[in-house]
C-alpha cells in the first residue's frame, strides 16, 4: 500500500514532490505558509521546500517554490546513470573483497 499524504482544502498543492530531483537537488522535505500568519507574511503564502543539494553532505537548503527549477528528462537520466555507475563500481569493489577472503567459506 502506498503511503498517502492529505492536503487540507483551501491549501494550494506543492509543485514538487518527495525524492523529485530539481537543479538545486533533491526535495526531502515541505512545508505550507497558510496565509494569515507571519510565516505567510515573511516567505508568502505557498510551499516551501528542504532540498538536499547533495546526497554525499549533511547540508540542507530551503527554497520557496519559485526559487527551484526542474530538470529536463535528459538531466534526470544523466543523473540517475551517474548513480548506477558509482552503484556497479561499489558492487564490483565489494565483489573484490570476498573473493579475496575465499568467497563462500561457512563462518
């Protein structure tokens, strides 16, 4: 079953989703200013994302919806190949070390 997210009526929907890649990084979070109160008054009244401009740091950035930009469909590919690659380069590493300490010997 996939989890599900309720927006309350009245609140416009998020432009981005969870996990979707823009050119600022990756949205892991999101956050509403309803209008009528102050954080509607500072940020204006709409979404605001958490992105992650790097999955290899701990540093996280916000955005107002209108600060992020998305990626073409070409970007995303080169990103997510970009991804299998350093995943298969791990594997093989991995693969490496059990062989060199004899594969499958019972522990």
């Amino acid at each position: 079953m996939q989890p599900t997210i309720s927006i309350p009526n009245g609140w416009q929907y998020p432009r981005f989703a969870f996990g979707q890649r823009t050119q600022q990084g990756i949205v892991i979070g999101l956050e509403y200013k309803p209008a009528g109160t102050q954080l509607a008054y500072e940020y204006g009244n709409s979404w605001r994302y958490t992105v992650l401009p790097d999955k290899h740091s701990d540093e996280v950035r916000h955005y107002s919806e209108d600060q992020i930009q998305t990626l073409s469909v070409a970007e995303i590919q080169q990103q997510l190949q970009a991804e299998i690659d350093e995943h298969q380069q791990q594997i093989k590493a991995i693969q490496e070390q059990l062989a060199a300490i004899g594969g499958s010997e019972d522990a």
